[in-house]
C-alpha cells in the first residue's frame, strides 16, 4: 500500500510517500481501507521528536481516521467488509488494559498512530473494540476532522470543566482544531462562550461561522493582540471573571487566563503551543480558590458522546483544507504557520 511515512524525525521534508508492506489484522483486530485522516497538532509534535523519542522507524503518523472495513480478522465479530468505521484517535494499547476506565487514565493509552501506525496511508489496523460505527451521514473528510478534538472537548469541556447551561466559559484559541471544538461543545451544552484567536481574519471568521450555523459560534471573539484578553473576560463577565478556563496554550497565556477565573473557577488545560513552563502564584491559588485540571485527551464514551453530537448536527466539522496523502508536508506547514482555521485533513 502507498503510506505516508518517517524515517528519521524532523521538519515536514522528513514525509517520503512511498509503498509499505500492507498491514494484516490480527486476532481480535479489523483492517480499515482510509477514506481520509485528520491531522492534529500532535502529530507535528511526534514528527519533530517532541514527545516521544523511542519511535521505530519507519513510522506512519495519524490519529484521526474514518473509512471502512476492508477486512475482519479471526475472533471479531459484527462487522462486514465495506462498514463504515472510525478507529478511535487514542485507546490502550496493551491488552492488559481493556478493563481500565475511564480508557484515557489507563497506563498504556496513547494517541493512534504513536507507537502503532497510524492512518496517514491507504490502510490500518486497529484493534475491533477500540473502532466505531460511523453513524454519522457525513463525507469521509468531515469525519476524519472530528473524533480526536470532541473526545477532547467533550473530557476538558464538559467533565473536566462542569459546564452546564449557563456557564461563562473562556476557551483559549478558537479557530483552532481542538479550541473550536472546544467552543462548539460548550455551546452545545448551553454555555456562554467567550475566545481568543490571533488575528482580524480569524475573529470575522469565527462571527461568519455563527451566522451560517446560528447557535455554533462563540458569543465573544477576543483579538488577543488587539486587547488583553483578560481585561475583555472582566468586562464582559462585570469584574467577576469566568466560571471555567479551558486552555490549550499553555505558559504564554498561563497568568492572564488566572487573572480572568472567577474565585472556586475550574482551570483545565491541555496544550501547550505557547510553551511548557509557566509561574503559579501559590496565594493567588488558594486565596482563589482556583481548580486547576489536566486533561488528556478522552474516553471512548466520551469520544461516543461527541460523535452524536456531530450526527445530529449539534456540532459541525470545520473542515479549512483538505491535501492528498503525499502532500502530507505541505499540510504540516500549513498548520504550522498558524493560519488554520478548524482542521486539515489528509485524503490517500
Ligand atoms: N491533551 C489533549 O488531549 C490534546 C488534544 C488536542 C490538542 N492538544 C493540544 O492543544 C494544542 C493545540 O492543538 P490543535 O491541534 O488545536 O492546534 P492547531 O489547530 O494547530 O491550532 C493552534 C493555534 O494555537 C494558537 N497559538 C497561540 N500561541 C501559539 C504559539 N506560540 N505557537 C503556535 N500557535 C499558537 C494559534 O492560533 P492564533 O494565532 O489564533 O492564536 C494556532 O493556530 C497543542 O498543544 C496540542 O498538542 C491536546
């Protein structure tokens, strides 16, 4: 089959679009023929060698994949070659721990396509319980955007983060993949939402976006290098700030966003492309009473939850560009140069 695939890590030149051997599944497993597979930042990340340094080489990246059976392997049963199917964006990978939930907190949970090949080719394997039926009516490459930022969103969003109707939520980078998903869950669940986003651009897309889906978009766009986004969040929240922060910056912004949580307000984060290393005020903490929450990534209930949301239209995927499997660099560079607005995804 033609993959995608690294050698070695690196910048985006590292991608080679080359024939591998066809994976075959296993006992308990399904093959899945790729109609599309989503890029996440993450898998930046990985190619870089930011996360994981003990990749076996060759290696196919991907976590996001929509598609359908191509072949079912000895002991699974309820699935017929041509379902359409999406394998699970994370799941444990040893066996061992199957029984563990939530799935995320279980030892060996990790993103598809870290130390298993993932999607960025024309077939997977996956392991049957860890794929689901894709219910959703939608084109592959709506799909394949979605299950790893509403598994997240649904985890920071609404367990994490307790939002319910009503809630005053900040949810930091909203055209991003996970950010906006993020802003779509809450105001699924009824929330008040309030975003940031880096440029005009972005906020009018953000606002032209709630005009076609009304309901969908946020209720406050932030420019956060127009104003400081936290003076914003204290006007608009009248001096009190927010009930909930959900974050996936990280360090730039760390300060700022304790300055805009309201007193007993949940703090969650889950990124960090504005740097690792932030400085938490312990006085402000408790005097604050702040929660302060990691989240990482999510359950497959969870990820089940956000998928019927996305089927019954609730949420929609935002889809800015789709590139053919061997263009796998050049989607990498777009992302990179931070002018995405939702997801990118890969067609084989
Ligand atoms: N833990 C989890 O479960 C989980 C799940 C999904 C994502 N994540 C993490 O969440 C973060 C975002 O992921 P994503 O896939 O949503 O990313 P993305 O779609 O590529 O969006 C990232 C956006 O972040 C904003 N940003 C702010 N400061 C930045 C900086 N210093 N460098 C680059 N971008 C910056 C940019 O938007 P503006 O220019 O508008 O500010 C950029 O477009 C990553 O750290 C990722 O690993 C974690």
């Amino acid at each position: 089959m033609k993959a995608t695939v690294i050698h070695q890590f690196g910048p985006p030149e590292v991608f080679r679009y080359e024939d591998v051997k066809q994976p075959v599944p296993g006992t308990g497993e399904l093959l899945i023929k790729v109609a599309a597979c989503g890029i996440n930042r993450y898998d930046l990340y990985l190619r870089m060698g930011a996360v994981f340094t003990d990749i076996v080489f060759p290696h196919v990246l991907g976590a996001d994949v929509a598609g359908s059976v191509a072949a079912v392997g000895p002991g699974v049963s309820g699935w017929r070659e041509g379902d359409r199917a999406i394998v699970a964006p994370g799941y444990p990978v040893d066996p061992g721990d199957a029984n563990v939930r939530p799935e995320n907190r279980a030892p060996s949970f990790e993103v598809t396509g870290t130390h298993t090949w993932g999607g960025n080719a024309e077939y997977i394997r996956a392991p049957a319980r860890y794929v689901l039926r894709d219910e959703t009516g939608l084109p592959a490459e709506q799909v394949a955007a979605m299950p790893l930022v509403l598994m997240t969103a649904m985890h920071a969003v609404e367990t994490l983060g307790e939002v319910r109707g009503g809630t005053r939520i900040l949810i930091q980078g909203g055209a991003s993949g996970s950010g906006n998903a993020c802003v779509q869950v809450a105001k699924a669940l009824g929330a008040k939402v309030a975003t940031t986003v880096g440029s005009s651009a972005k906020a009018e897309w953000l606002v032209r976006e709630s005009i076609l889906a009304p309901g969908v978009g946020a209720d406050l766009v932030i420019n956060y290098n127009e104003r400081n986004f936290a003076d914003e969040i204290l006007d608009w929240t009248d001096g009190v700030g927010v009930d909930v922060v959900i974050d996936n910056v990280g360090a730039s912004v760390f300060e700022d966003n304790l300055k805009s949580l309201r007193v007993g307000g949940i703090f969650v984060n889950f990124g960090l492309v504005g740097g690792m290393k932030a400085t938490l005020n312990i006085r402000e903490l408790f005097f604050r009473q702040h929660q302060l929450r990691g989240s990482f990534m999510g359950s497959i209930d969870e990820l089940k939850r956000g998928l019927k949301l996305l089927t019954d239209g609730k949420v929609k995927a935002v889809v800015d560009r789709t590139y053919p499997l061997k263009d796998a660099a050049d989607a990498h560079r777009y992302i990179d140069s931070r002018a995405v607005r939702g997801k990118v995804v890969l067609i084989p």
